[in-house]
C-alpha cells in the first residue's frame, strides 16, 4: 500500500488497474489502494490472460467480497 501512495504522490494517476485480483480473496487490496489513491479502480485482473483483464464492477466485487 506504501508504494501505490509513494507512485500516486509522485506521479498523480487518475485510476487503478489491479492485476491478480484472484490471488487476494477478500479484496483487501483493491479496497486500500483505492481509499489511499482516492482515486477509482479502472480494472481487475481475475486470470493469467490478457482476456482476464476486467472492466471494474462495483457490483461484482462486492458480491464476491462478502460471499460465503
């Protein structure tokens, strides 16, 4: 989280895109470096292809953070 606030001071970005979203189950990721940024998450990556790079939805995230 340090570095996406140390890149974000540095050089301002205008949204995210966060790959190996898969691999952090509970988007603890996504959500910090969003509220650290201030700024909104553009893409999720949910593979190992090209074709896996998602547009971000607020929806979907959240159903898939507080599925059981």
């Amino acid at each position: 989280m340090e570095r996406a606030r140390l890149f974000n001071d540095a050089v301002p970005i205008s949204g995210t895109i966060l790959t190996k979203a898969d691999a952090d189950a509970k988007g603890g990721a996504a959500i910090s470096i969003a509220h650290i940024t201030g700024k909104p998450i553009l893409f999720l990556g949910v593979g190992q292809e090209y074709k896996d790079l998602k547009k971000f939805e607020t929806q979907w995230f959240l159903d898939r953070l507080f599925e059981r």
